[in-house]
C-alpha cells in the first residue's frame, strides 16, 4: 500500500485530499505543520509527498529540499498563485510536479498516480529483467536496473530526471523537442509555459553530469525547438 504525505495548514482541505486518498486504498500521512511533516519524512517510509507551499515558518519549498537531500520519491507542489516563480522554485529544488488551488481533487488523484507509476517502475521492487542499456561516450543509462553512471560512478538522478535522459539516450542524434519531452514524461497536455518544467530539470540532470559549460557536452540545447545528445 503506497504511503503518501499530505502537508496543508488548511485543514478542510488536507481532509478532503486524505478522503481522496483514501478511498483509493493509499495510506495518509497529513501534517498541518512543517515540523509535523518533518518528523514524519525522518520516522516513515513513504513513496510520495504532497505539499503546501504557503505554510506559517518553514514553508513548503523548505520541506521539499528537505527531502531531496535523502529521497528520491516524487514531491508534487500546491499552490494559491498561479505563477512562474512558484513553480520554478519548486522544480528547482526537486519537485516533480505542481498543482495550483484551487484544484478539482480528480486532477490532483491523477497527478498523483502518474508520478507512483513512475515512481515504481523506477524503483528496484518493479524493475525487469532487460539487458537493456543506452550509453554515450562514458555515460550509462541502465534501463533495467535504473542506474546511471558517468565514468562508471553512479549518478543520483530523480525518475523525473532519468525519463528525460532515457528519452533523449533513445533518440540518440536526434532532437527532441520540448512538447514531446513534456507529453512523454508529464501525460498531460502541453502549453507554452511548460517548456519551464523541462528547463528547469534539464539543469539539474546537466549540474548532476557536471555539464554546466557555455557548450555543455552531453545534453544539447536546439534553440526554439528542444534538447539532443
């Protein structure tokens, strides 16, 4: 049974996301607070986090970077402001999705099993037997075993991250472009704006490769169009 982590200082609404939640068989871990869910991220296995941006102290970003710093389990954002900033606060410190309030509690059940199916099939306890393996130059992608390498050290990267190398791995040569990568990894529809979520995880799998040159030479950018390696 999936354990999930719902963070809101609002409690009608961590109730109704609990309710939700729960009729779909997941076990509910609700905090009000960020010590609360803090305590809970140290003493509980958990397999995703839902959290409030706009919490009173330690906000929700707070909490996500928390998380990021031991977990690879997806964190999907809430929040009251429909904004670019948010939302790329949020990615930029690990999120893998976000949800802005108020939202049809249908969407956020969703958001949510889409990123549990990635989530799982990232994990070891959903993996199959493959041979499987996408490289370039001394980078690795395994796609049985979900490791990456570079120079043969493991590479830490979040699911998120590693459907986005993987797609670009199997398109080796050939430019993706960034409503392909969205549409393949999100399952939702594309609009201008969601180019800033590929972006923004684009950087953190480049900072993980220790790709950030002017040229970087891994992940390349197309202008107007995509990514390549």
């Amino acid at each position: 049974m999936d354990k999930i982590l719902v963070v809101d200082d609002e409690k009608d609404i961590a109730d109704l996301i609990e309710v939700y939640k729960k009729n779909e068989n997941y076990t509910v871990f609700k905090c009000y607070t960020a010590e609360e869910a803090l305590n809970c991220i140290r003493t509980q296995e958990l397999d995703l986090a839902i959290l409030d941006i706009m919490l009173p102290g330690t906000d929700g970003f707070a909490i996500c970077k928390k998380i990021r710093e031991n977990y690879i389990y997806p964190v999907i954002m809430l929040t009251a402001k429909d904004t670019e900033v948010d939302k790329i606060n949020g990615l930029a410190l690990g999120a893998d999705d976000y949800v802005t309030k108020p939202f049809k509690p249908l969407e956020l059940m969703a958001r949510v099993k889409a990123q549990l199916r990635r989530y799982k099939k990232f994990s070891k306890e959903e993996r199959l037997p493959s041979e499987s393996k996408l490289t370039y130059e001394n980078l690795e992608l395994d796609t049985s075993s979900y490791e990456c390498r570079l120079d043969g050290t493991p590479v830490a990267l979040t699911p998120t991250e590693f459907s986005i190398l993987r797609i670009l791995l199997e398109n080796l040569g050939m430019v993706v472009s960034v409503e392909t990568l969205f549409k393949a990894i999100w399952k939702d529809e594309y609009y201008s704006k969601s180019s800033s979520t590929i972006t923004v995880h684009i950087r953190h799998i480049r900072e993980k490769l220790k790709d950030t040159g002017e040229k970087p030479f891994y992940i390349k950018t197309v202008w107007g169009i995509g990514y390549k390696i």
